[in-house]
C-alpha cells in the first residue's frame, strides 16, 4: 500500500461519503468558527460539538488527535501569546486559542477521512486550473519515491562521512540536497518522454 | 502509520499561519492578493515553460517538499529545516517556484492539516509570492551589480536573497497579524522580524549552499545571468506591483509614526470606527515609534550582518583559481 493512503483510512464510515460534502462541510465549520468576529466563549460549543458528534463516524484514534494538535499547537501558542501583549487581552488569547484548535481539529478529521485522491478530483471538478492539478498530482505521486530517496542518500552519507564542524555539516546536507534536485529533474525528463509516449498533450 | 511518524512536519520553523488568527477581512485581502500572485504566475508559466518542463513543476514541488524533511543541526541540539522558495525560484524560475510552493502549501494544509484553510490564501501570498519572488528580485539585482567570479557571485547573491526573502514574508506575516488587530503591531513586527532575521541565516546559509552544490555538479541546471532575465515580459512588474499592494495594505498602514494614519486608512476603506481599539490606542502610541524604530534599525543593521556574511561565505566556499594573488588566502 501506498504510503500516502495510509494517511486516511478506507474503514471509517465518513470515508465514504462524498468527498465534496466533506470538504464543503469542513469549509463551513473553519470558516464560520475562524473568520466571524470573536463572541462569547460558550458560542464556540457549537462547533465543538458537532465536531465531537463527527469524530466517533471517523474512527481517528485520540491518540492521533493529541499528537497531531501538540505539533500544532507550538505555532498556535507562539502567535497567541504574543498577542497577550496588550492590555485586556485575555479574550482575543483565549478565542484564537479556542478558534485555533477548532480549526486544525476539523481539518484533521478531514484529512483523515479523505485520501489527497479526492481532494484532486473535487478540485478538477471545480475547475481548477490544469496545470496546479498536474503539479498537485505529480508531486502526491512522487513524494514518497523523492523522501525514500532522501533517506537513502542520508543513510549513505552518515554512514560514510562526518565532519568535525558544523559547517561540514551543512555543506554535506547542501551536498545531498543538490543532488536530490539533480535527480528530480533528471527524473522529471523521464516522466515527460513516458508522458509523451502515452499520448499526453 | 509509517508515514506520518517519519514524515511529520514536526518544527514549524515556518511562519504558516493557522485558522483563527486573521479576520474576515484580513483573509479576504491576503487571499486576494495571494489569488492574484498565483494568477500571474500561470500566466507566466502557460506563455513561457515549454511542455517538456510540465513535469518538472511537479518534481520540483516533491523535491522541496522532500528537503524540507532535512534537519541541519543549529546550535545547542536545535534544528531547522530549509523552506526552500528562494531556492526553487533560482533553480526553476521565479514564475514556476511560485506555483511550485503554493502546490507544496496546498498539500501541507489538505493533508496534514499544516497551516489554516482560511489562512491559505494568506499563506500563499507571504510564502510563495513574496518570499519567492521577493528573495529572486534581490538574486538577479545583486548578481547584475556584483562583479565577481560568476560561481561566486551566484552563491552570494543566493545566500543574500534567501535571507532577505524569509525577512520580507515574516514581516508581511507581522503586518497581517496586526492588521486583524489579533497581535499588535509593537510586538508582532519585532518580533516577527528578530525571529526571522536570525532564521534567515540559516535559509540563506542553505540556500548558497544548494545552490552550489548544484553548479559544481550540473552547471547547465542553474539558469545564467544572460539567458533568464527577470524582465517587464516575464512578470517582473506585475509581481512588483502585487508585493507593493501588499505591503501596503498590510505593512504601510502600521509603518507610519503618526498614530492616526491606521484610522485614516480604515475610514477611507470603510471600515468602521475602531470604538474597541481606542483605549489601545493611546498605549499603542508610545511604543509603535520606540519598537518601530528600534526594529528598523536592527533590519538595518542587520541586512548589512547577512550582507557581509553572504559575501565571506561566497569568498570561503567559491576558491577561484587562477587568481593566487588575490585569493590565495581563501581556499578551503
């Protein structure tokens, strides 16, 4: 199985609704909850608890959940509490913080239950401009073959060099990540002269 | 569940904003803004990238995505991670980086959630219209003024531009944050700036590298001076325009000493009388100039730091031969 796919899991019930309703629905809920003026604090129960009832037809593991909002919370809380800097500044701490998680949440249920597949396919369907959707769909593809490149040459490179200064050190990664680029585009010429050969354009 | 083990994107050296910081108003403009950037960039793109790099947009926007999974070791166990738009706009072009990081921001906020969805828009316009195009206007001026071996110009300039991209897209950042009154703009532009200004080190740092690493292997890559002018035909006054607009809606407004121009500036929107900011505003006042001013003359002094940097590293990693007796100090 593709990486990738093991991202968003085909058991889950809402893994099989349209993948339109989804994304309009997250839509909706992000922006109603991110970009209306900040109110009372027991209005954002609302979207909590749908977002609540959503999870359980998601089958996202909590585990999941917790690690994926600490790693957002980081930045979150770096914005947030600049803005504590002022005076009466709990309320807009507090609503960006509640707004914030809300948001990231419901994207993570989202992401969860729609594989990037989808996602593509609803762009097109919304006419999206043809040459992102290649990108978009060149890259979904190629991503995990350039990382598991990475990687080796990364392996390679440590088992094989080390340097006593951190500046070798950087000119080794800057070493790998050239070569990853040369080996991009010299696979990007492959991919063209097989895309030619089965009819593209 | 591989994947999401080794691949999160677990520091967020970037400034991607999430959902929830900017209002309605502020994503609607970003959005705009950044709508317009990649529009531009199509069009660039669909007049001059021939069919036969089509698929390179794809491989470049897997291969930043890709380095960016790199860690370089900073100081004291911490690590940051390249963002790489000055990086693609130099070896693709500025047009293609363009749409090369929105891709790679579009796939960041569908499938893992990194950055807002209504932040998007605001994401794209500060990290892949002004950050790329912004650090590739600074590459083709200073690689046009320096007169250097062409190696060596061509990493200074590289390391110089990824500094001062990362600075502009934080400071743009800094205005969006103070322009939907979330962070005021006393301590977002200071410290949005500070921040950036050191991470922009190590962007530029990497950068030069890269871009080196790249000429000394496969020179033919990296697009001469001669061949890739950045010109009025290839966009340069459209972007320049965009950038502008953009700093001036959402930097101009707070730029200003004077405290009443942010109010000047929302009354000739339309925008209604700020009845909430005004007890703030008269303890904005004291410190938008100390800050302000304080915060520019640390850019200052600090654009000339990354100036001289940029040059020293362009001088000890590019040793020119045949040339002992001006540089026979300076091979590594």
């Amino acid at each position: 199985m593709h990486p990738l796919e093991l991202e968003s899991h085909g058991r889950a019930p809402l893994a099989g609704a349209s993948s339109r309703l989804k994304l309009l629905a997250a839509l909706g809920i992000i922006t109603l909850t991110a970009l209306l003026p900040r109110r009372p604090h027991i209005l954002y129960l609302i979207p909590a608890t749908t977002l609540l009832l959503l999870w359980p037809f998601c089958r996202m593991p909590l585990g999941y959940a917790v690690r994926r909002l600490l790693v957002a919370e980081m930045f979150i809380l770096g914005i947030a509490l600049l803005s504590l800097v002022r005076p009466a500044a709990a309320p807009i701490f507090f609503s960006s913080l509640i707004k914030s998680n809300l948001c990231v949440f419901s994207m993570l249920l989202l992401t969860w239950t729609t594989p990037f597949q989808d996602v593509l396919q609803e762009l097109r369907r919304l006419r999206f401009p043809a040459v992102m959707l290649t990108t978009l769909a060149l890259m979904y593809r190629y991503l995990p073959v350039l990382g598991e490149e990475t990687r080796r040459m990364s392996r390679a490179r440590a088992s094989r060099t080390f340097a006593r200064r951190r500046l070798g050190t950087w000119q080794s990664l800057a070493l790998i990540i050239g070569q990853l680029f040369i080996r991009s585009a010299d696979r990007a010429e492959r991919i063209y002269l097989a895309m030619c050969a089965r009819g593209w354009k | 569940m591989v994947w999401s083990c080794d691949w999160e994107p677990a520091e967020h050296k970037q400034m991607h904003l999430p959902d929830g910081f900017l209002d309605a108003k502020t994503a609607l403009l970003s959005s705009g803004v950044g709508v317009a950037g990649v529009g531009l960039a199509l069009r660039q793109v669909g007049n001059s990238v021939q069919s036969r790099q089509m698929p390179m947009l794809g491989l470049g926007a897997a291969f930043v995505f890709a380095a960016q999974m790199l860690n370089f070791p900073i100081a004291g166990g911490t690590s940051g991670h390249l963002v790489g738009g000055v990086l693609a706009a130099i070896l693709l072009g500025p047009s293609a980086a363009v749409l090369v990081m929105t891709c790679v921001l579009i796939v960041q906020c569908l499938m893992f959630a990194d950055g807002g969805l209504t932040a998007l828009g605001a994401n794209v316009f500060n990290m892949a219209v002004v950050n790329v195009v912004g650090g590739y206007f600074v590459f083709k001026l200073l690689r046009s003024v320096i007169r250097m071996e062409q190696h060596r110009a061509t990493v200074f300039a590289a390391a110089f531009a990824g500094w001062f991209g990362t600075v502009l897209g934080a400071v743009v950042c800094a205005g969006e944050l103070a322009f939907s009154n979330t962070v005021p703009w006393s301590i977002a532009f200071p410290a949005m700036a500070n921040v950036h200004m050191l991470v922009g080190i190590g962007e530029g740092l990497a950068t030069g590298l890269i871009v080196l690493a790249v000429l000394r292997a496969r020179p033919q890559l990296v697009p001469s001076g001669r061949d890739a002018g950045f010109t009025l035909r290839s966009g340069a006054l459209g972007y320049g325009l965009l950038i502008c607009l953009g700093l001036t809606l959402f930097v101009a407004p707070f730029a200003c000493p004077w405290p009443d121009s942010l109010e000047a500036i929302g009354a000739r929107l339309g925008l209604p009388s700020q009845t909430t900011a005004a007890p703030l505003a008269g303890y904005r006042f004291p410190l938008i100039g100390s800050a302000t001013v304080a915060t520019a003359v640390a850019g200052a002094v600090g654009t000339i730091i990354a100036f001289i940097a940029a040059y020293a590293l362009a001088r000890a990693v590019v040793p020119v031969f045949g040339a002992p007796k001006k540089d026979a100090s300076t091979g590594t």
